[in-house]
C-alpha cells in the first residue's frame, strides 16, 4: 500500500510538470522526458558523481555533528531543572537569530571550503535538534521517574531506560523536518566558493540558461531529501516498535 501511495504521487507531480511546461513554455520547464534523458546521460559523467558526492558528504557529516552535540546536550538540559532554568535565557536570546547570516563569520573561521559549509549547517541544524530534545525530555512524566527510583534505579538508569526512550520519536521527528531545512541551505552554502556540489551544479546550469541542467539538480536535490526522509522514517520504526503495539 506504501509503494501504490508513492506511485501515485509521482505520477500526480509527472502529470503536472507536463502540463506546466505545455502552459509555460519547454524554454522556461522542460518536459519531463527531456530532464530524465538529459539526467541518464549525466550519471555516465564522473564528474556528475563528484558533485553528488560532495553534497551527500557535507549533508551527513552536518548531520551527525549537529546529532551527537545537540542530542545530549538537549536532554540534560531537559531532564534538570536547574540546567533548565539556567540555559532558558540563552536557548531564547539565540534560538530566534536567523542563522544564515552568520554565514561570513563562519566560513572567516572555518574557511569557505568542505569545513566552513559543513560547519554552517551543523549550527543550523543544532538548534532545531537541541530544542525539539529538550522539550522531549521535559514532558517525561514524574510517573517514569518515580517508577524507576522506587525499584532502585539511578540516574543513569533513567536516563536510558526512560528519558532516552521516551525522547526517540521526537528526536527522529526533528531529524525528518531537518532534511528539509539542510537541503535548502545546501543550496545557499554550494554557491559560495565551491567547483563541486548539486547547489554549484544548479547554479552552473542557470548561468548557461540550460534550464534541463537545473532541473536535474533539483530532482537530485530533492532525492537527497527524500532519502534522508525515509532513512529517519526507517529507523524510528526499527526502533521504536514500542510506538506500534
């Protein structure tokens, strides 16, 4: 039933590409048949791969980065109240500024090359991670913990046997809507300094005015997203099966 849903999607958004570029014109949206002909004879191409990589690569390097700093963080800060009271000040001072702009800053610190973009979109991606755990951990009944202590469990323990667990689905929840929001930076962060990567592809494309160019980076664009999507999807069921019974 999954896989009938997909079809049909697809199909919907082929049929009305199709019909955009009668009603618009094939110089400003190519058919789709143009675009896909055009993307197999670009995977014979090596450097094609180079730019598919490249992005892949600073995508999940951005990633696990943001994971493994902001997910601890976002669930000790949410399972103490006093870390909690503390950090609130600063989490809301800085939350809120919109983080592309630090953009010069970081590539000042890190360079324009693979460490300065991978950089900029962990900062992004931190902040989105560390407030949607820490607002998991907070809603974390007192039941759980009060369960747990009275069969001689310790901190830890509730950290992993319950904290951890209850906090999963939300955690994969933010990791889902981050695809998004990374790809989208992706685009900005690739047009800055880079020979490679699917946003220099894009832009490289625009300025020739290849319009079928464009729209293969942007339907590799969106099968990053798509594959980032359902790979967290996959996971959240692989383990939170609890979530099903």
């Amino acid at each position: 039933m999954r896989a009938w849903r997909y079809i049909a999607a697809v199909v919907f958004l082929l049929v009305g590409w199709q019909i955009s570029s009668w009603l618009a014109g094939e110089l400003i949206i190519p058919q789709p048949y143009r675009v896909f002909l055009l993307l197999l004879q670009e995977m014979k191409e090596p450097l094609f791969w180079l730019h598919v990589r490249a992005s892949g690569f600073r995508v999940v390097s951005a990633l696990i980065i943001s994971f493994v700093l902001a997910v601890p963080v976002g669930l000790a800060i949410g399972s103490s109240r006093r870390l909690d009271h503390w950090s609130k000040p600063l989490i809301y001072l800085s939350y809120p500024v919109p983080k592309i702009v630090l953009l010069p800053l970081v590539f000042l610190v890190f360079g324009i090359g693979d460490a300065g973009k991978i950089a900029m979109l962990s900062l992004i991606l931190f902040f989105q991670l560390l407030i949607t755990t820490r607002d998991a951990a907070r809603e974390v009944g007192s039941e759980v913990k009060y369960s747990l202590y009275s069969l001689g469990g310790s901190r830890w323990d509730l950290f992993v046997h319950g904290i951890w667990p209850s906090t999963l689905p939300a955690i994969f929840t933010a990791l889902r809507i981050a695809t998004g929001t990374v790809v989208a930076v992706l685009f900005f962060v690739e047009s800055i300094g880079t020979r490679y990567g699917l946003g220099f592809y894009i832009l490289d494309a625009w300025g020739r005015a290849y319009t079928p160019q464009i729209f293969v980076g942007i339907l590799l664009m969106a099968g990053l997203g798509v594959v980032l999507y359902e790979t967290f999807d996959l996971l959240e069921r692989a383990l939170c099966r609890w979530k099903r019974m």
